[in-house]
C-alpha cells in the first residue's frame, strides 16, 4: 500500500512506523514542513495509565522514553501562599522534542520515508498518487480546512490567552499556579521535563490578562523568537512561584486556544488523524496520547482488514477507525471541556479557603474523584483531607 502522511508531529510519525512495520513492502512518505526537531512547545506530560498502555503495545518506545522521561507522583496547588498537596497519582513528562527524535529514529529503521522543510504537495495531488492520504497537520490543519463541509468541522476558539513557556528549575510536581492581578486570576500550571526544565503553561481570561498589562502589542523578541515583554512580565507576576528562576520561551506567544471537532474523520482515502481531528485543552495534557493512540489504532485495522497487503480499498477500515476512536475522543473532549471551563470561571472559586479550591480544581474534569483524592492523600501528609 502506498501512504501520504502530511504532517510530521507524533501522531503523524507514530502511524507512519507502525504502518511501515506491517507492511514493509509498502511505501510510506512524511512530508514535515519543519526542519527536523524544529518544533513548538516544551515537555508534554503522560499519565501513568498512558504510560502503561504504551508498554503494553510497544515496549521498546516505552522503553526508550522511560529513559528520557521525569517521573513523579504528586499533585501540588499552589493559591494565596498556601500550597496544597495531593500525592500518589504518576505522572512521567518527557520534551517535545525528545519524543520527536525517538520517532524519527522508528520511523528511520522502519524505512519510512520523511521529507523534512517541505509543505505537503497539494492533496488532490497526493489522492490521485496514493492509495491513502493522512491529514496530521495539526490543529490548524490547511486539509481540512479545505474539505470542513466534508468532515463536519466546528472550531471553537475559546477567549482566553494561554503562553506555553519553560522554566529552568525542575519542579517537584504537577504544580498549578495562581497568580492574582487585582483585577482577576492569572492561573498555570508547571512539571519538570528534564533534570533542569520543566514546562510552564501561563493562561488568563481577557479581562484579568489585559488588567495585568499583559496585552500590549509585541515590541520586542527574545533571541529563541518569543514575545519578550509577556516573559518578563509573568517572570514578576510569578516571581514567589520562580524563586529567581528564568522562563525562556521557543517562539511562544499568547494564544487562543480552539476545540477542533469533527462529524466525520474521512472522506474517501482522505482521513484525520491527531490535533486535525480533535483537540483537548491543555490543562488535561492529552492531545499526544490521543494522536499515537489515533495512530495506534489506524495502522491495526489497515492491517486487519487486509488493506495493507494490496487487499483493496481502505474504506472498512476507515469506518471502524471512527467508529473505534470516536467514544475514546469523545470522551477526553468532555474532561477537557470541563476543564478548560472550570479555568475560565476560575474567579468564582477564588473566594474559597486553599484545599477547598484545590479540591475543586483537582475534580474539575471529573477524571479525580473524592475517592481518589483521599486514598492519595493517606500516602501523604498533605493537608487535604
Ligand atoms: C500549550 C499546550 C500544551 C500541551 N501539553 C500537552 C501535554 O502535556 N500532553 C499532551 O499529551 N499533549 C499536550 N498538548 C497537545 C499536543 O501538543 C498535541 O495534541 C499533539 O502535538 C498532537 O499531535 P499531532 O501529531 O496530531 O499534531 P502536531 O503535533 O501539531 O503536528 C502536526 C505537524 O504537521 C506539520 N504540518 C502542518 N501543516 C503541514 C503541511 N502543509 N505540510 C507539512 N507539514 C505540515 C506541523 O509543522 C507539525 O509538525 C499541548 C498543546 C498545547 C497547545
């Protein structure tokens, strides 16, 4: 079978190795617009239960980020000087970029080929050369775009500011972070990634992110391209929680943030996979997951309906693909909804006293529960009971 896979981010990349593995006759190309390991973004973060899937499945990638990855088990928020801690949980985070590498490396020995600093040829182009063509061009993918009658796109762009930067200090946790202005609630949330970085993700309402100066036009870049006055500005905001520590940006920006959803994820031998079929808010760290699981899944029913051996049309799988993915991503989306709304009405918790507020924030998606709560919290002497 020959495969188009427009897009090299993990779900693209995840595919298009597995694909390769069961097919080694077939021909798989990646087009990835970037150079290699040019990419946005800092450490994402993987439950342990997702973890465990990934070892389940695929040993040896699990294996190879396990060395890569910080691991930790505690849950820690941090409002009006007090830090509430919840322990007993598993989290591992590994870079961006590292994760990337490890799937460059698959896809290399699996004999993908990937065509790095080039756009996609156009998909008319690709549909007529192809038996498949694979849209894992992210959430802005331009396919889709293209064809959103087709699919059932609906875009929601959500008013908040979000700012994906890094720290060079390694927390301890999954910290979530307060910050008030005087005019609302700057709120974030910070794990490590690396022995010296962790990831740290800044987001603000319209109005407490305009009442804390931080809407001001761009005037200035740091030399890795992000907006200099926006690092140094949330560098003071959150100076208690950084503790003299520096943030550093990779091209970050405030942006908004857009729940991708679609009806339908193909239209003949055109099919979405990852961010261009769905996203999840960030403050449920599960889009990656989500693509390699999309991937995962894709390359098992193109093999087990026979399609990969030349045995026909990809069509029955497709189905199944969606019929497969759709309740998981449903599912994810209704957390990460919950979520990201939780976050934007932050400010009527505010009032409440710190383990009430970080017992609301920890069940805001309803994926923790009391229960869950305490059991973590007899492991521990935190002060959330
Ligand atoms: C602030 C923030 C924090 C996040 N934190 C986490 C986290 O902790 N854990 C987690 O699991 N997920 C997290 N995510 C989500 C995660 O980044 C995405 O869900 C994930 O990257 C989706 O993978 P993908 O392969 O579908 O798309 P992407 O990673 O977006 O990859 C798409 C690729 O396609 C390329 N591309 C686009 N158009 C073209 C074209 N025309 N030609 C060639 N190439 C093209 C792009 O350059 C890109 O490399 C976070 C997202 C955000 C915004």
């Amino acid at each position: 079978m020959r495969i188009a896979v427009v897009g090299g981010g993990p779900g693209g990349l995840y595919l298009a190795s597995w694909v390769r593995q069961f097919d080694p006759a077939g021909e798989v190309v990646v087009w990835e617009r970037n150079p290699a390991g040019d990419t946005f973004g800092f450490g994402v973060v993987f439950s342990d239960g997702t973890l465990l899937g990934i070892k389940e499945t695929d040993p040896a990638l699990y294996d190879a980020m396990a060395a890569r990855s910080e691991r930790w088990a505690d849950i820690a928020v941090r409002y009006r000087g007090e830090v509430v801690r919840s322990a007993g949980h598993g989290f591992a985070a590994i870079g961006r970029k590292e994760l990337l590498r490890l799937l460059y490396r698959r896809c290399a020995e699996a004999g993908v080929t990937l065509r790095f600093g080039e756009q996609g040829p156009p998909v008319e182009r690709l549909l007529a050369e192809y038996d498949l063509v694979v849209a894992a061009d992210g959430a802005n993918s331009a396919i889709r775009s293209g064809r959103s009658d087709a699919f059932g796109t609906s875009l929601d762009t959500r008013s908040s500011r979000y700012i994906w930067l890094a720290v060079d200090k390694p927390f301890d946790a999954l910290t979530f972070l307060v910050a008030e202005s005087g005019h609302g609630a700057l709120h974030g949330h910070a794990y490590p990634f690396s022995a010296e970085l962790s990831t740290f993700i800044v987001e603000a309402d319209e109005h407490a992110w305009r009442a804390a100066g931080l809407a001001a036009p761009i005037a200035g870049l740091t030399p890795d391209g992000s907006d200099r006055f926006a690092v140094e500005r949330l560098e003071e905001i959150f100076a208690d929680t950084l503790d003299g520590h520096r943030l550093t940006g990779n091209r970050s920006r405030w942006r908004r943030f857009t729940v991708v959803r679609n009806r339908r994820w193909h239209q003949g031998n055109l099919v979405l996979l990852g961010d261009a079929a769905h996203t999840t808010h960030f403050s449920i760290g599960s889009g990656t997951r989500l693509a390699m699981e999309d991937a995962l899944v894709l390359a098992g029913l193109l093999r087990d309906h026979g399609c990969l051996d030349g045995g026909g049309s990809p069509e029955a799988a497709l189905v199944a693909y969606e019929q497969r993915r759709g309740p998981a991503v449903a599912a994810a989306q209704r957390a990460a909804q919950a979520s990201l709304e939780w976050f934007e009405d932050i400010g009527l918790a505010m009032g409440r006293e710190a383990s009430q507020f970080a017992f609301e924030l920890l069940t805001r998606g309803g994926r923790l529960s009391y229960e869950d709560l305490t059991a973590a919290v007899r492991s521990s002497d935190s002060s959330f009971r």
